[in-house]
C-alpha cells in the first residue's frame, strides 16, 4: 500500500513538473506555475522520507539526521533567497545550481562507497560471474556519469558565482581550449577505463575522476566573460538536470528521472534561446570571443575622440523641455541599486507633462530579463516597457534618451564594425533620437570590455557620475525649475 | 556492443522516458518570451532539486556506525534542500514582482489624470 502510494505521489509529482514548467513560460501563469512545482516536490520530498522502502522492504532509518538537514538546508536556503539583493539574483541561482551538483556527485561518493564495501563482503572481484559483473559495470556507469556532471557542475557554478560577485576576474592561458578539451578527454578515458574493466585501483581512480572533473569545471568557466555568464549558468543549470537524472536512474525512480531530464532538455534549449538573444552561437560563447583576450581588440579604440560632457541643470532643463524620453536602463542602474530612484525620476517627469518609457534590450543587465524584473520591482508599470523592436521605431520621434549605465547594448560597433566582438548583436538604435544623453560612471569601457563609439558622437552628451546620485540630483534640479 | 544492447533492454522503460521527457522539455519552454528566461532559469534550477530524494534515500540507507557516509548524505541533503527551497523562493520573488506590477500600473495612470 505504502509503496504503491508513493509511485502515485511520484507521479503526480512529474506532472507537476511539467505543467509548472511549461505555466512558468506565460507571463501571467508564471507564479502559479512555480507553486505547483514546488507542491509537487514538498510531496515528493514528504512522501520518500515516509513511504520509501528499499528491495528489501526496509524503510529508512536516520530519521533525526534526515530532518536536521532539511531543516537546516530549509531555512538557509529561504533567509538566503529572501534576503538576496535583487541585483544579485544571477549570483544566487548560479549558487543553488551549484548546491544542486554538490548533492548529486555527493550522492554518487557514497553510493561507490556502497559498492565497494558491498563488493569486499562477497569476495574478490574475479571470482564474480559474468551477469554480475555486467549489473556492476551499468551500476558503477551511471554512479560515475553522476559524479563527474555532478561536480563540473557544482566546481563551474562556484566560479560563475564568484565572478558575478566580483571576488575572481577573467583568466585564461595560452592554449587553454586545447587544455580544457584535453582534460575531458582523459575524464572519458578513465571513467571508461574504471567502468569497463574494473581495475584493481578503482577506488583512488574514481577519486582521480572525482578531482579531474572538479578542476574541468574551474577551466571551463574561467575564460569565459562576465557578459556571457547567464549563458553558462543556463548551461551549467541543465547539466545538473542530468546529474539529478542519473540520481533517477540509480534508484530506479521515475519523479528524479523525469524532472531531471525535463531541467536538463529545457535548460539546453533556454541557453540556445538566450544565445539568438545576443545573436551568437552557443559555441562562440563557450569558446569565447568575449573575455580577457579580446579587451585589446575593441575596434573602437583608435578612433576615440572627444566626448562631450553637459552639466546636471543642463540636461535637467532639456529633460524638462522634452515631449517624450525614452530610458535606456544597463547594468550600471543595477549596480548602482537606483530602479527605485529612477521610477521617481519617471513619475516627476509624467507630472511635467512629459512622456517617459522604457526600452530594454533582451539582454540588458545580468541577464536576459533580469532588467524587467528590476523595473518591476520598482514598481515600474508593465505597459511603460518597450522592447527592442518597439522601442526601436520610437526612437526617431523621441526628443531625449537617457541611458542610464547601459554599454554593449547601445553600442553602434555591432552593426558596423565587423572585427567587434560583440558585431552582429541586435542594439537598440539610440542616435536617432535627437539627444542621447549617457550616464556612466567613468569612461572605462563596459561589461564585455569593448569601446563604445556612441559616448563620441556629436548627438551624445556625457553625464558622469553613480547612476544612483545622478538620478536623485536630477530630482532635485527638476523640481527647482 | 551487446553490453549496450543488454542495457538498453534492462532499462527500456527508462530510456523510453528520458527520450520522452527531452522532446517534452524542448517543447513546453519553446515559446517563452525573454522577459520571462531569468525566471524560468530559476524555476528549471528548482525542479532539478529533485536530487534531494536521491540525497534522502543515500541518509536513510547509511548504516549507523558508517561514520563518511552518514556525514556525507547528511551534507547532501543540506544542499539538496538548499537548492530546492532556495530556488521555488527566489523564483517566487522575481515573479511576485511581475504580478505585482501588473495590476498596480493601471491604477497609477489612472489616478493622476
């Protein structure tokens, strides 16, 4: 009966993956759908510490340890996920992907501990006949195919959040492409070798892999730059989704299957999704034209001019004057924490008789849609957010556009300049509005580290500073006027 | 080549749902708009939180006096419930965010005319 219910359970719980993935791509069934979700794994997770009983019709023990972690792991990862900055939601899926890999090569190492010790109770491994050797090999397989996703995973989620945070920079070596292509091909190799033949060192071997796949997953995501982060963690996020599956295949449990499978399907196409949204191909990503070594090669470089600054009562005054602005938000608004302050700026302006709207660029920010969820936490109308195409066509009949801290995406060099890293990518065509006005910080180049040729045209007029107290100066100048 | 085709026979029905579940995952999120790919990253990162059975079963199998592995699944189930929880949350935080706006923004153009 017991076990028999919680195949049901486990059932109900799939589907509810599914229908909670498939609500959370409509924007007004989203939230629903990731409450489904969630219902369906407090369900799954409810009905195995109960119901679960091994081959032998044991049901679990450890019960205290079982309820101390998901108690522990409950209420940090709430504290944690309520308390995260806005801003730093990038960082933080990238960290709970990581956890996610930690528990799945987790598993696999005890599970190998498992083996090893059943396998020393029944005798050596030569004397075993062929069938069970054969049951050992596809046990072992996914046991191995677990750990090394596992940890690149977890290993690549812990870098990618550490440089979203700041903490690590860009590195890449000469040749490392060929090193990382190397290093995965020595893990195929051995966790071939370990597998197929069972070698007396087995055991310090797996933890070869163990290492081998921990440090592949450092290389892999090292060269890659800051501006393609999302992208990997997309990647990364469906690696774990296989990871958890092959967790499904081991204990022959279908919900860990499907939702792992689901994740991993979903996931890969979502990275190639996000990738058209830059216009590149996954393979430029990973193999990266981006990053540290291509900072010498803006393009834009030798051509820089002079730039033109204007002053706060300046462009206040023509902000005042104008019939219709359009916002241009980038990451610097992000860092700078200013979506609220700018919602003010918004609404002083409405109240002047002004028309303001939003132009977010598919990319813009962290990561795609980060942007809107910025805004929205503002309390940004909806209907005020123009995207690109839309935004695009209004430009011509906008009197000002204020980029507030956006770089690459306002950047003309990627539809005129073949050699930019970033050419090719769709931008939003500010110059045809009458003025653009750009508020940076400095005039270091942006994310992806490529230099601009917009901030030198005749049109644009530089307004330095931290987005933050920009805005809240600008405030003030246009309630004095 | 026949231990290949041995496991596939042995695991049918799994290869079945695996090939299945790929052609369901491609096909549900096929058509979500980019303002909603954060999100749904999120959501994606929650449900592969499902490793957190597989990190209960390794903890409630561990012998008593198997002093690694009782660390180790205990430590696998800290992280799996991490992501799991951490994930529907954050994902619900974004999202709130997005329902929020939706209904207050017409009240706020309307009000001030």
């Amino acid at each position: 009966m017991g076990s028999n219910l919680l195949i049901l359970i486990y059932l109900l719980a799939s589907i509810t993956f599914i229908i909670g993935l498939k609500m959370l791509s409509h924007p007004a069934r989203a939230r629903r759908g990731n409450l489904i979700a969630a219902a369906g794994m407090a369900a799954a997770i409810a009905g195995t510490v109960f119901l679960y009983k091994d081959e032998d019709g044991n049901a679990l023990h450890n019960y205290a340890w079982i309820f101390g972690g998901l108690l522990i792991g409950a209420i940090a990862g709430t504290v944690a996920a309520r308390k995260v900055k806005m801003t730093a939601m990038p960082e933080m899926v990238s960290l709970f992907n990581g956890m996610g890999g930690a528990c799945a090569a987790l598993i696999a190492i005890v599970e190998f501990g498992h083996l090893v010790h059943n396998l020393q109770s029944v005798s050596g491994l030569t004397a075993i006949d062929t069938t069970f050797r054969d049951g050992l090999k596809q046990h072992l397989l996914i046991i191995v195919a677990g750990l090394v996703i596992g940890s690149i995973s977890f290993a690549g989620s812990m870098v990618a959040w550490a440089k979203l945070n700041g903490k690590i920079r860009d590195f890449v070596f000469k040749g490392q492409h060929l090193f990382n292509i190397a290093l995965l091909l020595i893990i195929f190799l051995l966790a071939v070798y370990l597998t197929g033949w069972l070698p007396a060192g087995g055991v310090s071997l797996f933890y070869i892999i163990l290492g081998l796949s921990l440090l592949y997953g450092v290389f892999f995501v090292m060269p890659i730059g800051g501006a393609d982060m999302p992208v990997v963690i997309s990647l990364l996020n469906s690696f774990t989704g296989v990871a958890a599956a092959c967790g499904g295949f081991l204990y022959n449990n279908k919900a860990m299957l499907t939702g792992g499978i689901l994740v991993g399907a979903a996931g890969t196409l979502l990275t190639i999704l996000m990738c058209k949204a830059m216009n590149r191909s996954l393979m430029n990503v990973l193999i990266g034209s981006f990053g540290a070594t291509d900072k010498s090669t803006g393009g834009g470089k030798k051509e820089q001019g002079n730039y033109k600054e204007i002053s706060l009562s300046d462009a206040a005054m023509i902000m005042n004057y104008a019939h219709k602005i359009i916002i241009v938000p980038g990451y610097g608004l992000a860092v700078a924490q200013a979506q609220h302050t700018c919602h003010e700026l918004e609404k002083i302006l409405e109240a002047k008789g002004v028309e303001v709207t939003y132009a977010i660029h598919p990319v813009a920010g962290r990561m795609p849609g980060h942007m809107n969820v910025l805004l929205a936490e503002a309390d940004v109308s909806y209907d005020k957010l123009q995207e690109m195409e839309q935004a695009n066509e209004a430009f011509p009949a906008t009197d000002v556009v204020l980029v507030l801290g956006a770089n690459d995406v306002v950047n003309p060099a990627a539809k005129t300049d073949p050699t930019s890293p970033i050419y090719g990518m769709p931008i939003l065509d500010v110059e045809l509005a009458k003025a653009v006005i750009v508020n940076k910080r400095s005039m270091k180049p942006g994310y992806a580290g490529i230099e601009n040729n917009l901030f030198f045209r005749p049109k644009t007029s530089m307004l330095f500073g931290d987005a933050k107290k920009v805005l809240q100066d600008l405030i003030g100048e246009l309630k004095a006027l | 080549m026949e231990a290949i085709l041995s496991f596939i026979s042995q695991h049918q029905q799994m290869i079945y749902i695996v090939t299945l579940m790929v052609f369901v995952g491609i096909e549900v999120i096929g058509h979500v708009p980019a303002v909603l790919h954060t999100p749904l990253m999120s959501g994606a990162n929650a449900i592969h939180g499902v490793v957190i059975i597989g990190a209960i079963i390794v903890m409630g199998q561990a012998a008593k006096d198997n002093y690694p592995a009782l660390a180790l699944g205990f430590l696998a189930v800290i992280l799996g419930t991490l992501n799991v929880v951490g994930g529907f949350v954050v994902t619900d935080r974004m999202l709130e965010m997005f329902g929020g706006k939706r209904k207050s923004p017409k009240k706020e153009i309307r009000n001030p005319k």
